[in-house]
C-alpha cells in the first residue's frame, strides 16, 4: 500500500503540473482576442461608412458577433480552480472563433474595393498576422490539453481502477481491519473515521 501510495502522489504531482502547464497560454490567448475584439469593432465601424451593400454590413457584423459574442465577457473570480472540463469547452470555443475569424477576414478580402482601410491594424494582412498568432497559441494548447488528459486519466485509473485502485484496496484494508481486530475495536473505529468515496469505475484492460 505503502508503495502504490508513493507511485499515486508522483501521478498527482504530474497532473497538476500539467493543469497548471495550461494557465498562462490560456490566459495568453484570451488576452489576444480581447485585442482583437476592439480591432474587429473598429473594422465593422469602418467597413460600415464605406458604400457597399447594406447586407454585407449585416454580414460582417453577424460573423464578428460569432467570434466576440455579444454582451461584455465575464472576468473569472481570482484564485478560480482549473477544472479540465472547463478547459477543454473553453478550446473548442476558441477552435470555433478561430474558424470564424478567419470567415471574416476572407469576408473582407472578397469585398477589397471598399474594405481598404489606411490603418494598418486593421488591414486584412494585419488581420491575418494575429490569425496565424491565435492559430500558434491553439495548437500549443491543444498539445497541453491531451498531455493533461493523459494525466488524468493515469491518476483516476490509479485511484478508481476496479479491484486494484488505490479506493479499492483502501476499502478492503478497512474490512480487514474490521475483520483482524473486531468491529467495535480502537483500531476498527479508528479507520472508520477515514472517509473513502469512488467518484468513477474505471476497469483497466
């Protein structure tokens, strides 16, 4: 027990690490769309004081709405727990905006003769400068994400596996216990007091 327990804290180690790995280029990213999301605001004011049709205006705003959502985004509350879940649906919403960004920007390279503008960050070329950045800072994670997932997965099989997880055989040894010395005995009571609870059933082939 003693040795499955060592082996147990060096996988919990590792999948922290490995959560932890995720923050900053997660956080990284967000700051780059929340750059980007003024830029896209300033290109849809632009694009809509130049004379092309009323409905490529609709069309364009409809995309960027797609790609900045369309109320203010929520600030995360400090010391907030990171949770793979959360980290994963939060990627594929990224992977979406990723897609839609680049909508927009062929959106605009179709229609060059009024959307030309003189500022440089809001230039098409400019535009997919940072679309190339967002697309560098996804695949990164993307790698980070399926390193997390494997750590997870290594450390629940170690605590869920069936029969052999840690769960299991800590839940046996109290039996044993019971069994050893009698249920109502010091050595009984005292490794009741120690609660154990299976959140999965995992079974390793």
């Amino acid at each position: 027990m003693t040795t499955q327990w060592n082996a147990m804290t060096v996988l919990e180690s590792d999948f922290n690490t490995a959560l932890e790995n995720t923050r900053i280029p997660t956080n990284n990213r967000e700051l780059i769309f929340e750059n980007l999301n003024k830029i896209l605001s300033r290109t849809i004011s632009f694009y809509g004081s130049t004379d092309t049709q009323g409905e490529n205006i609709k069309d364009a705003m409809g995309i960027k709405k797609l790609i900045t959502g369309g109320g203010k985004a929520k600030k995360k509350p400090k010391g907030e727990t990171l949770d793979v879940k959360k980290i994963s649906t939060s990627h594929l919403s990224f992977l979406q905006k990723t897609e839609n960004l680049e909508r927009l920007i062929m959106f605009y390279e179709n229609d060059l003769t009024f959307y030309n503008p003189n500022e440089t960050a809001l230039k098409t070329v400019s535009l997919r400068a940072t679309l190339t950045d967002i697309r560098t800072a996804n695949d990164s994670i993307d790698v980070l994400i399926k390193t997390l997932v494997i750590k997870r997965t290594a450390r629940n099989y170690a605590l869920y596996n069936l029969g052999n997880g840690i769960i299991d055989v800590a839940l046996a040894c109290k039996k044993y216990i019971r069994g050893l010395y009698g249920v109502r005995s010091p050595e009984a009571r005292l490794a009741g007091k120690i609660k154990l609870k299976r959140f999965l059933k995992l079974q390793q082939v």
